[in-house]
C-alpha cells in the first residue's frame, strides 16, 4: 500500500521557506543575484556613473527590502485565513489561495493585490532606503525603484502548490 502526502494549507514561495529552511539555501543567493541583476541593468540603462560601488552599497538593503516586502505580501495572502469562517469564504478564498489562485476569481484578484502591495513596498523601500545618499538624481532613483519593483515582485504568489502535492 502506497502512503501518499499531501501538504495542505501551504503558500509558496514565502511559507515554504518557514516550513523548509534548507530552501533558503537556494533562495538566498538566487534573490540576491536577481536583485543584482536588476540593479545593475537599470542603472546600465540610466547611464549611472560609478555603478560598481553605487551598487556595493545598494545592494544589501535591496535584498533585505524584497525579502522584507515579499513577507509583508504572503501575510497579507495568509490573512485570509483568519477573516471568515464561512464555507464560500473557505472554498473561493482560503483554499483557492493556498492551492491554486487561478481556481476563482476572488483568488486571483486578492493574490494580485498582494502582489501589487508588495511591489509598492519594494520600491518605496528602495526609493526611500536602499538608493538613498547614493548620489542619484530623483529621476534616477525613481526609475531604478520602479525597475527593481517590476523586476523582483513576488510573481512566485501566483504558483499554483496544487502542482507540488
């Protein structure tokens, strides 16, 4: 007889990280160099001077703001758990969000609003933070949040965990 497992009740990327710290052996790096990436790109394209140190001390705070945001997001995502007892709420909401934010409608548009505010936190957190005292100019700083906003939102809210069970 084959014993099946199922995790139930699980958001991914976020609460995957707190149930299975081994993953942030992967996580880490990979957001830091994505981070990077995307810092390094944006102010490539804005034509940013001194970009190698302005990017030393940017990119420490970046990653923590995206880490920091991103929680702030799957909290929200994980809120819904606690709003309503009702069985509508549990089937359309709860569960839709935990397994597959595409199954309803509702699903959807609170995983996006999660998304989005993560995503305004990530760049008022680098506007305001992160590319501060680096010597940039308002226009710059805006357009480098925005890029690092766009670029590093956490989009992995939409995964499907249905997949992984």
């Amino acid at each position: 007889m084959k014993q099946e497992n199922k995790l139930y009740n699980v958001m991914f990327p976020i609460w995957m990280l707190l149930w299975f710290p081994q993953t942030w052996i992967i996580t880490l790096p990979v957001n830091f160099i994505i981070d990077l990436f995307v810092l390094w790109i944006a102010m490539k394209r804005l034509q940013v001077s001194e970009r190698k140190s302005k990017l030393k001390k940017a990119i420490l705070k970046t990653w923590i703001a995206g880490f920091a945001a991103d929680f702030v997001g799957g909290f929200l995502m994980l809120a819904v758990a606690f709003i309503s007892d009702s069985a509508w709420w549990d089937e359309y909401m709860t569960s839709m969000i935990m397994a597959n934010p595409f199954g309803s409608w509702c699903a959807f548009l609170w995983t996006t609003v999660c998304v989005f505010i993560a995503a305004v936190l990530i760049y008022f957190l680098n506007r305001k933070w992160c590319l501060k005292g680096l010597e940039l100019t308002k226009e710059q700083m805006h357009k480098i949040a925005l890029a690092v906003a766009v670029f590093t939102a956490p989009y992995l809210f939409y995964l499907p965990t249905i997949w992984f069970w």
